[in-house]
C-alpha cells in the first residue's frame, strides 16, 4: 500500500531528485514524471485531483495484482505479486472481506483504510488544499527555463 507515498514522491521531486550523471538521465527522468502526471490526470486539464489520484493509484495497483486480468485478484495472484508475504496474509482477508475467493475493485474502494491512506498522501502534496496539484505545484516536473 506505500506505492501511493512513492508515486506522490516521485511526482513531488523526492524518489528521482538525485543528481543525474548526466543530461541524458535528468531528462529520462523529467520524461518519465511528466508522462506519469499525464497518465494520471485523466482529464487532461493540467490538474491532478484527489479523485484523479486515487483512482489511477487503486486501478493501476489492481492491474498489477490481477496477473490473469480477469478483472478480479485470487488469494493466490494476491500472494505471488505481494512483496511482503507476512503483511499479505493478514491483508488479504480484510479485502476479501466476504470471503469470496476474490477481490473486487469495489473491494478495494471499499477498504476505507487504504482510500484514507491515498487521500493522506495525496495531501501531503497539496499543501494549500485546493484540492488538486499542477505541474507548477511539483518543482521537480516543471521544465528548467
């Protein structure tokens, strides 16, 4: 559940600010966050809602554990893609709230913890409470003048 805090450091400067080695890297990595501010505001108006984030953290996470892309995450897919097998165990039932042999994406938007979690993180990036972030809100995306 931390890759929404790494996905808003990577967007906010923090994972990817090391100095590069050298200019080719610097804009490899000003590519990548740009595109991945593009991925996640769906609507392309320059603004990353609340509402934009966690639904681009919840979907993409839940693509990455539904390695059938049946539209559904077995106990088993949950498990092999988890890094932390101890946590998984424990966390797996608590999505599979209803004991179905699945997660659902409502399951996931149902875990009131995790949706919290995002929207925590998210504000940590919003610092004046607007609501959304802009690209001028992330120093480390916007282009060197």
């Amino acid at each position: 559940m931390r890759i929404a805090l790494v996905t808003l450091l990577i967007l906010s400067c923090g994972a990817l600010n090391a100095a590069p080695t050298n200019d080719s890297h610097a804009k490899k990595r000003e590519a990548h966050q740009l595109s991945l501010f593009a991925d996640f505001d769906k609507n392309s108006n320059g603004k990353l809602t609340e509402k934009e984030f966690i639904q681009s953290i919840v979907t993409n996470l839940f693509k990455e554990f539904d390695l059938d892309g049946n539209g559904s995450v077995s106990k088993q897919e949950y498990h092999k893609h988890a890094k932390d097998k101890a946590r998984a165990k424990h966390e797996y039932p608590i999505l599979d709230s209803t004991n179905k042999g699945y997660i659902s994406l409502k399951d996931v938007y149902a875990h009131k913890a995790f949706i919290k979690e995002l929207r925590d993180a998210f504000k940590q990036v919003d610092t004046q409470s607007k609501g959304y972030v802009t690209l001028k809100d992330l120093p480390d995306l916007t282009p060197n003048q």
